[in-house]
C-alpha cells in the first residue's frame, strides 16, 4: 500500500467516499467490510471506514455491531454525512429486528440521522432513499408523511433519476396506487434496465397485493413470467438481479424454471452464495431438488454470505424445512433452533418449530 502524510490522507478522505459509495451501492458488502477492516487497522480514526464498515455490517444484519461501528464514525465526524446515514440504517435494522415498544427510539433516532445525512450531504442517494422509505412507513405520530415521502423522491431524482422515480414508484405502492405506481416502475425500467435494484423491486411488486387486486392472480402470474423473461438478460451477473427474475418464476408457479435460471448464471454472477441460498429456497418452498438444495445451503454456511439477504438465519430455516420435507425430523429441528440461536424473533423458524411439535 501507498503510505501518505497523516494531513494529505485526511484531506482526501472525503474524495475517497464515493469508492466506498460505489461497492455499497452495488450490493459487494464483504468487500467492504473487509476493505474498511484493513483501512482502520492502519488508520484506526479514520470516520469514513467506521461509517462503511456499519452499513457492510447492517447489510449482514448484524446491527449491534453495525451501531457501534456508527457511533464511533459519529464520534469522530459529527457532520460526516456517510457516517449518519450508517447510524440511522443500523438504528432502523434495530427497530425492525425488536418488533416491540422498545423499537420506538429505535425509529425516531433513525429519522433524526436520515435527516440529518440528507442536511449533510444532499448528493447521498441512498439517505434520501432510506427518508423517503421512513417518512411513508412510519405512521404520521412519529414523522411518517406521504407528502414527505414525496419530497424525496423529488430530491432524490434530481440525483439519480432512475432511483428518484423507484422511490415514487414504491411510495405509491404502498398507498395502493397499483396504476400510479406502475407508470413510475416503467420509468425507472426505461432509465436503467440493468440496475438490479430497479428490476428487484419491479418483479417483487407485481407480486404484492396492490397488483394482485389489479391483475387478479392468473394476470398477475402472466406478467410476472413476461417481466422476469425480458428482463433477465439485463441483469444477469448481478446476484441479485437474477435471484429477482428466480422468485418471479416461482411465484408464478415455475418453480422448475426458478432453480433453471439459478444454475445456468451460477458461475456467471458478482455473488454466488446468494445464488445458492436461493436454490436451497427454491428446494424448500417447491419439494424439488432437495438433495442438491441441501448441498447448496451447507456450502453457505461453511462460506461468507454476501448481505443484503436473509442471512444465516433464513439459510438455517430454508435447511430445516428440506430436511423436514424429506423426513428428517431431528435434523430439521437443530436447524431451527440453529436459525433461532441467530435470530430469536424469525418468524420461519418459528413457524417451523411449531410445525415440527404439532407433526
């Protein structure tokens, strides 16, 4: 590594955050958790790599740690916009993951820092995504506003115009604006066809309620295969992007094509052992190719998971519901309670421990 004075490396760490930006922004979370890592143990006071090494830690669910990390980014640049995105990312994983009265500070300090990156930096687009999300899930005592929302999604376009209109899109879906909120779907689809995120939230939206009213269920089946068919081909390295078009075959009752277009780009995208994880899904909700299912989740849970999934916990349940499937009651309820160990609220594999005691 290249060795600077401690007073030029400090005056380029904020040119160095859109490196970091990128690699979160593009879903490669070990990369930079692993990148951070290495940075902080030469420049252990080094904000930008605490507020990276927080959103790689979210992204795996580990928000704990994500906090800690955030609150030392905090700590060391009170105004460094990466850093109060981070802590208002993991402070709303936290709410989430508590599901109880305890998750109200959770939010409202969530909210305070989404504000704040914004106020900081107005060119973050994902803080003006993770605000726009808070102000339309959050009901109006605690700051939730459509309106708020809204305005957003206006900033959020003037940024990044395809992310702008994704936000509208999704803020229109869940005030059950099914038309509305298509027409910004097919503009964001029309800027950036490959942006893995735009297609993810496209497919995951046609088989959401609002949708479903819409279409009705053989409508909505009949889109969901026409979308995931066209546009595969965009996205086919991105992990993500792939695992999309799998879930839209298996919700629409291809649950064969789902496991087809997992092994055909296995060796071929940015994330494989999300690849993997969603074979063992596909085994586990469809009864199909369990035996090979079984090997692709056991090879996850020897190796690194990327974020942005499930996690372990949902690589435990998705195990335990295979081999409960196949008839292996024991072996299907450690990994339940593995699953649970993990993450004690998991509502499969809770749902999974209580089917194994009723069978």
């Amino acid at each position: 590594m290249i060795r600077i004075a401690p007073v030029v490396f400090l005056s380029i760490l904020q040119a160095q955050a859109p490196a970091f930006r990128a690699d979160l922004e593009a879903g490669r979370y070990l990369k930079v958790l692993a990148e951070s890592e290495r940075r902080l143990r030469e420049h252990p006071d080094e904000a930008l790599a605490w507020a990276a090494k927080s959103q790689a830690l979210s992204s795996l669910l580990r928000f704990g740690e994500a906090l800690s990390a955030a609150e030392r980014a905090v700590s060391l640049k009170p105004d460094l916009a990466d850093a109060l995105l981070a802590r208002g990312l993991a402070r709303a994983g936290e709410a989430i993951k508590q599901r109880d009265f305890g998750a109200l500070r959770s939010a409202l300090g969530a909210m305070d820092d989404l504000r704040a990156a914004t106020v900081a930096d107005p060119t973050l687009a994902p803080a003006w995504t993770s605000l726009g999300l808070a102000y339309e899930m959050l009901p109006g005592l605690l700051g939730g506003s459509t309106r708020k929302a809204i305005q957003c999604a206006d900033r959020l376009r003037a940024i990044a115009p395809a992310r702008g209109d994704l936000l509208q899109a999704l803020i229109l879906l869940e005030e059950n604006q099914w038309r509305e909120a298509e027409s910004w779907f097919g503009r964001a689809l029309a800027k950036a066809p490959q942006d893995p995120e735009v297609v993810g939230q496209w497919l995951d939206a046609l088989d959401r309620k609002p949708a479903k009213r819409a279409l009705g269920e053989a409508g909505k089946n009949a889109r969901l295969l026409a979308e995931a068919t066209r546009l595969l081909p965009g996205v086919r390295t991105h992990a993500r992007g792939v695992v999309a078009v799998s879930d839209a075959y298996l919700h629409a009752g291809q649950p064969e094509t789902a496991w087809k277009v997992i092994q055909e780009h296995l060796g071929q995208v940015d994330a494989p052992s999300l690849l993997r994880l969603q074979l063992g899904k596909v085994a586990a909700a469809s009864g199909l190719h369990r035996p090979e299912g079984l090997l692709a989740l056991d090879q996850v849970l020897r190796e690194p998971l990327e974020g942005g999934s499930g996690g372990y916990p949902s690589a435990w349940w998705r195990k335990g519901q295979i081999l409960l499937g196949l008839g292996h009651r024991e072996e299907a309820q450690h990994a339940a309670q593995e699953a649970l160990k993990l993450d004690p609220r998991h509502r499969g594999a809770r749902e999974l421990m209580e089917l194994l005691k009723r069978a």
